[in-house]
C-alpha cells in the first residue's frame, strides 16, 4: 500500500459507521449526511488508502479482507480521537459515578470500556459494584447506584435501553456429563436468574429431565463447581472459560438457548459525569465493546 502520511479521521468514521450499521442509507442517518456525501466519503478512503474496503451489491454489503483489517485500526484511531476531543472539551468534568453490573459482565466486557472512559475523564471517580443482576437492582431501587447494567429477557418490556445481546452456551467440564438418560446436574445462580430460567425453560421445552446439583451467587463459585464436574451452566459465548468445554447441540443432545440481553438503567436526575459514563458505556458497546 501506498498510503500518504494522514488519514482523515471523518472518512474513518464514515467507514465505521458504514460497517456497524449495515448500509450507506442507514449510516447517511446516523452522521446526518446525505447517502452521497457517505458513499463520496467511502471513495475517497479508498483512494486514499489505495484498496478496496467494501463488497457492494444492491442487496449485501461485505468487508474485504483489507476491509477487515483496516476497521479494527480506525476503531482505535477514532477511540483515541474521541478521547482526546472529550479531554479538550471537558477537561474539568468531574464527580463520583456509581455503577453497578453483574459480576460475570464487568469483569469480562466492562474493564476495557472504563479504562478509556477514565482515561478521557481523569477527574471522574468510578465506584463499581459488581453482584447478581438482582442484588444490583435492588441496590438501585434503594437508591445507591447512578446507573445499572442488567440481565434481562430480550422480548421483555421493561425499563432501561438495551445495549448488549450475546449467545448463550453450554458449558461443562466435560461432555460425557450431558450424555445418557440421567437428569441434567445444574450449576445455577439463586432465583430468579435470567440465565437460570433459560436453562430450564429450554429443558422442559424438549422433555429432558434435570435436577438443581448446585447453587452459588459467586461466578468463581459456578466455575469452580462446573470444572469440578458437579454440573454444566449456560454463560454467555464470550465469557466461556477457556479450560472449560462448550456443549453443541449437535454432540450432546442439548437444546439450543435464546440469546441474553443486557439493559441499561439510570437514576432520575443523575448528573453531568454520570451522563457521560452513560452515552460512553452506550456507545462503546454499540461498538462491541472492544
């Protein structure tokens, strides 16, 4: 590639924004542009960088290879661009922010998140909470959180925004445990449990018979119970730990599970560095977080 020393990050964003959303028509919406000034946008990157980006038909729109390698590096560009513009235009923005999440996500997708976030806002405390989405809730509901971040069920309508959806998977420390006409051990976190409803609902759904072997409000707990071969659990895909083994449908005989949804709630009147923290979390898992 011959590529000149700059790259506009306007026409990044346009790539970007192409990509996640899908279509020039739909990113023309979000940039409030006209579909023309995107697509002239798209060109000139192209150009620019001396390589073809998208795959367009009428109908599809795809990545190139070079397309995909080039969207993880304008992500970054356009992360550390917008830092810097949120440091400029707020470099005295600050406060304490109270935010809660269930353990499993903050410790999985939220880090990276906040670590830019106080990165661009160093004046701003964080106090994160992590419990089960009911003991967040309930902290909420009394009032000791700015913001929250559940689990709760796609179809469901409730308070909130949704932010975040995942596969769900099965997980064991080995398949054999699935096999065979005994009930299923559980691993379960205490009722009521999005993740638990959902593995039973799905079971009773193909008449297969399961029994509750272990309850644990702790993530490690879960784990530790499942590598010790007491049961299998459902975790989201990404949070699956590496030592462990995902049960397909195909091997193990194991209905296929919805995916989980997680939903951001606010406190009425929060103020200036909660707000922020809240279009930042919205945005950067919009995103996918990374």
């Amino acid at each position: 590639m011959n590529i000149s020393p700059t790259t506009d990050p306007e026409l990044l964003r346009a790539f970007v924004t192409v990509v996640e959303c899908g279509s020039f028509s739909r990113a023309a919406e979000r940039l409030l542009r006209g579909q023309s000034a995107i697509s002239l946008q798209i060109k000139r990157l192209e150009d620019h960088l001396g390589v073809r980006l998208l795959d367009r038909s009428p109908r599809h729109l795809s990545l190139t290879s070079e397309g995909e390698l080039i969207l993880d590096y304008a992500r970054r560009i356009l992360s550390l661009n917008d830092e810097l513009a949120a440091r400029v235009r707020e470099p005295a923005l600050s406060g304490l922010v109270r935010l809660g999440a269930p353990e499993d996500f903050a410790t999985s997708h939220l880090p990276n998140v906040l670590a830019r976030f106080a990165r661009s806002h160093p004046q701003v405390a964080l106090e994160v909470t992590c419990e089960l989405t009911l003991e967040v809730l309930e902290r909420f509901r009394a009032g000791g959180l700015d913001i929250a971040l559940v689990k709760r069920e796609p179809a469901a309508v409730s308070e909130g925004i949704g932010v975040w959806r995942e596969p769900l998977v099965w997980i064991a420390a080995d398949k054999q445990i699935a096999l065979g006409d005994a009930p299923l051990p559980l691993v379960v976190s205490p009722s009521p449990c999005v993740y638990r409803k959902r593995m039973t609902a799905a079971l009773d759904g193909c008449a297969r018979r399961w029994r509750i072997a272990y309850t644990c409000g702790s993530l490690a707990g879960a784990h530790a119970a499942v590598r010790a071969g007491l049961g299998v659990t459902v975790l989201p895909k990404e949070m699956a730990p590496a030592d462990l083994t995902i049960l397909g449908s195909e091997t193990s005989n194991l209905p296929d599970l919805e995916d989980t949804e997680m939903a951001l709630i606010e406190a009425p009147q929060i103020g200036a560095a909660a707000i922020r923290l809240r279009d930042y979390i919205m945005r950067e898992l919009e995103h996918g977080g990374h």
